[in-house]
C-alpha cells in the first residue's frame, strides 16, 4: 500500500510546483485562458437572464425619443414595426445580450487583469491597473453621452416627416442606430486612456501629441457635429469640449511622464531599478595625541 501511494504522492507535488519566477508553459497558459473565458461566458449568460427581466423597462426607454417627438412635434403617424413574427423574439435576445454584456464589464475586467498581472513588473502593474480604473468609468460615460444624444437627435430627425405621412420605423434598425451610436462616444471617450498608455510604454512623447492639438480639436468638433444633428450649436460645444479637456489631459500626463522619465535616464537607473546605496564602512585614522602635539613645540624651544 505505501510503494502504491508513493508516487501519486510524489506525482502531486510535482504538479504543485511551479516556477520560481512565475514562468508558465504555453499548455498552462492556454488552460488557463480556457477557464477565464468560461468565467466571462457564465457571467454574460445570467446576466442576460438579468437582463430578459430588465427588457420592458430598457424598451421603455428606447422609444421615449418617438414619444417625444408625437408630443413635440404633432406627429401623431410614428410607430415602430417588427418585419416578421420571430423579430421580436429576436429584438429581446439581442437587448437581454446587450445588458448581459453590459453588466458583465466588471467579471471581464477582473479575468483580464488576473490574467495578465503575474507577468506584468511592478510599475507595469500601476499602470495597467491604471489603465483598467479609468479606462470603464470613461467607456460608460461616452455610452451615456451617445444615450443623451439619441434623446436629442431622434425627435428631430423624425420632425422632418410630413405631417400628412406615416413614419413607420423597423426597430431592429432602431436598434443598431441606438448601439452604434452610444459605442462611438463610449470609444471617442476612450481615446485619451489611450493616449496615455503609448505614452507610458514609450510610444508617444507628449510633445509630439501636444503639437497635433489643432488637429485634435478640429476633429473632435467634426466628429460631434457629425454625430449630434441639432440646429443649434450649442449642443455640439457641450459635447465636444469634454472631448478635447480630456485630450489636453491626456498631453499634460504625458509630458509630466517624459519629464521623469528623463530625469531618471540622467540617474542612470530603469524605471523599476532602484539606486544603490553605499553602505560599506570606511577606514577612520586612529585619533592622535593631544599632548604629544602640544609639548612638541616646547621640546623644540628647550632644544
């Protein structure tokens, strides 16, 4: 029974050990790819089981729009139209993926980070976490800009309908127009995290992105007028200029960066080196003779 044992025993503790630097074979990386993914998948399934419950209420908000504009503008013809008996089964699936998508956000920023981490330096590590804490927050904001946009801009497209006309709108189209939308502002929020992080990995100097700031700006203007289809303008300067606040954000992060960077060049030490310390002891002469130094001259007057 004990020779039997013995090598399963043995066999564990050869599986348990691992690298001393935290080096993984590619089988080991695969595997465990294999079951982060199964972790994000499980996620996205019961919270689109979350989000089949939470559809009327999304729905709700998806057609204010349309209700706004019969108030506003007397159109009293619009109505949304489903093609065929299965489109709005099909709408429903695609809404309740969506917010399963939505709320899973935290569970994929959880898997990549533990994913990456053990093969990220400690600095790298600060700034990849860094990048992951501002990267959501601001992917959500620009979708909340996109939702705050399609309030606006759907009434007033639909107004340019004749009032003795019908305006029949296929949803599954409405609905691409809404997702396109909300992930264009959700990524355009994301370009300065972006920015940031060539910077940090020594891509991009902040100079050089300081330099393209006339360029920069003009497109972010473009892009929201493009985007945001009112007649006045003031609209299209509130929504630009978190965009171009946000890029000048990014420049001075990058010139600050390149400023330390330097500095720590001129050291002669890597971001992730530290400066040695001379601690080893010196030789001290031994102390002399108060009195010999001072019965010196007097030996030599006597003399």
């Amino acid at each position: 029974m004990a020779s039997s044992s013995q090598p399963k025993d043995s066999a564990k503790t050869k599986r348990r050990k691992r690298d001393p630097e935290g080096r993984m074979a590619l089988g080991e990386h695969l595997a465990e790819l294999r079951n982060r993914l199964m972790w994000c998948a499980g996620t996205v399934l019961v919270m689109s089981i979350v989000g089949w419950f939470l559809y009327e209420w999304v729905l709700g908000h998806l057609q204010a729009p349309i209700q706004l504009a019969k108030e506003e503008y007397g159109l009293e013809n619009l109505s949304v139209n489903f093609k065929s008996a299965g489109a709005p089964l099909n709408v429903k699936l695609q809404i309740s993926a969506y917010i399963g998508l939505i709320l899973s956000a935290p569970m994929f920023l959880y898997q990549v980070w533990s994913f990456v981490m053990p093969g990220l330096h400690k600095n790298e590590r600060r700034y990849a976490l860094g990048f992951f804490g501002a990267a959501i927050p601001l992917f959500f904001v620009g979708t909340a800009a996109g939702y705050w946009v399609m309030l606006k801009a759907v009434p007033i497209l639909l107004s340019f309908t004749p009032a003795e006309a019908s305006n029949v709108i296929d949803f599954a189209d409405y609905l691409r127009l809404w997702i396109k939308t909300m992930l264009a502002f959700g990524i355009a929020f994301l370009m300065p995290v972006v920015l940031v992080l060539l910077n940090f990995l020594g891509i991009l100097p902040g100079k050089t992105m300081l330099k393209a700031w006339r360029w920069v700006t003009f497109l972010c203007f473009c892009f929201t007028a493009v985007m945001v289809p009112t007649p006045d303008p003031f609209t299209m300067i509130f929504m630009a200029l978190p965009m171009v606040g946000l890029y000048f954000a990014a420049v001075l992060i990058g010139i600050i960066r390149d400023k330390r960077r330097k500095e720590t060049e001129d050291d002669g030490l890597a971001d992730d080196e530290a400066s040695v310390i001379d601690d080893a002891p010196e030789d001290v002469d031994g102390p002399s003779s108060l009195d010999d130094d001072e019965d010196a001259p007097r030996r030599t007057r006597r003399s």
